[in-house]
C-alpha cells in the first residue's frame, strides 16, 4: 500500500488505463486531460473520481468511472462541453462485457502503480495529454494562472510554466482549460 503523499497520480493510472482499454476496443483518437478525464478527438467519453481516506496504518480509495455508452442528442446538447460515447465511436459490447474489459486493464495498471508509483507512467501520460506542450488556464476556486503544460511530475502533479518559472499542481478542486496564446 502506498502512502497518502504518493497517490497523487492514482487519477492519472485510471485514466491511463480506460484509455489503454478503449484503444485496444478499436476506439481512434483517445486522450487524456489532467487531472480525470479520457477524452476522444476533443470530446469527453470517460471521467475518473478518487476519494482517499487516512486510516491509521494505511490509506484506502475508492475509485469511481464513469463512461458514456449511450447518450442521447438532446442529452448532449445540455452538457457543457463535447461529448461522446461509446456508441458513436462503433463499440457495441454489452455494459457487462464492458465492465469485464475495464477491470481487467485497471487491475493491470493499479498492480504496476502499487509496486512501482506513477513513475513509469509519466511518460505515456505526456504522451496521451490533450494539453501536453500548450497554453492553458488553471482555474483553482476563483483562482486562475495561466502557463504552457510542460507534463506531469513523478507524482502525477501538472508541471505548467508560468512567468514565475515552473509550478507543480496537485489534483482536487481544479480544472485545466485551453488557453489562448
């Protein structure tokens, strides 16, 4: 079991992992965005939610997927942001086969992740990041910084380069945008 400090990138492996999965379905075009997002072409077709608890010897997760397999156009016109599913990308498995599928990659990926920690996945997630060499907004609470996404760091934190150098985003309440610039 990893300590709380090394989580941080435990978004990032899920992520990594449904987009690993959706490839090997045939599903072209996959990408993810830091911090829980797997997005294809630009649209949104998985998000990713971890909840860390502090227990006294250890630290326990709970990770929460959600993939859309159907959505509607009317549904799709009142999210906020692109979207797509699974059925648009041509992937007719049943949400049991599905799920078989998710697990089996996730379970790959979280066993690689609790012998080794992020570091052998910063470079696939650099490789697979919407945002990976672009301007970017930041936007943390009423906060915004806005800087080029130079990658992740070996505890999945977002390195953006601002006019103040470097700085290192851990996840929680916050969002990364594209830019302009």
């Amino acid at each position: 079991t990893r300590p709380l400090s090394e989580l941080g990138g435990l978004s990032l492996v899920v992520g990594l992992a449904l987009a690993d999965a959706f490839e090997n379905l045939a599903v072209q075009g996959v990408q993810v965005k830091w911090p829980n997002d797997v997005l294809v072409s630009g649209h949104k077709l998985s998000g990713v939610l971890v909840e860390l608890v502090q227990r006294e010897r250890r630290v326990e997760y709970v990770i929460g997927i959600g993939v859309n397999v159907h959505i509607t156009e009317v549904e799709s016109r009142r999210i906020e942001q692109p979207v797509t599913d699974l059925r648009r990308l041509g992937v007719a498995l049943s949400r049991t086969d599905l799920v078989v599928v998710l697990m089996q990659r996730l379970r790959e990926y979280l066993e690689l992740f609790e012998r080794d920690g992020f570091g052998p996945f910063v470079t696939a997630f650099n490789d697979l990041h919407l945002y990976h060499r672009q301007t970017c907004v930041l936007v943390q609470g009423n906060a915004t910084t806005v800087g080029v996404v130079e990658g992740v760091g070996q505890q999945g934190e977002l390195l953006l380069r601002t006019e103040d150098g470097v700085q290192r985003y851990h996840g929680g309440e916050v969002s990364l945008r594209a830019g302009s610039g």
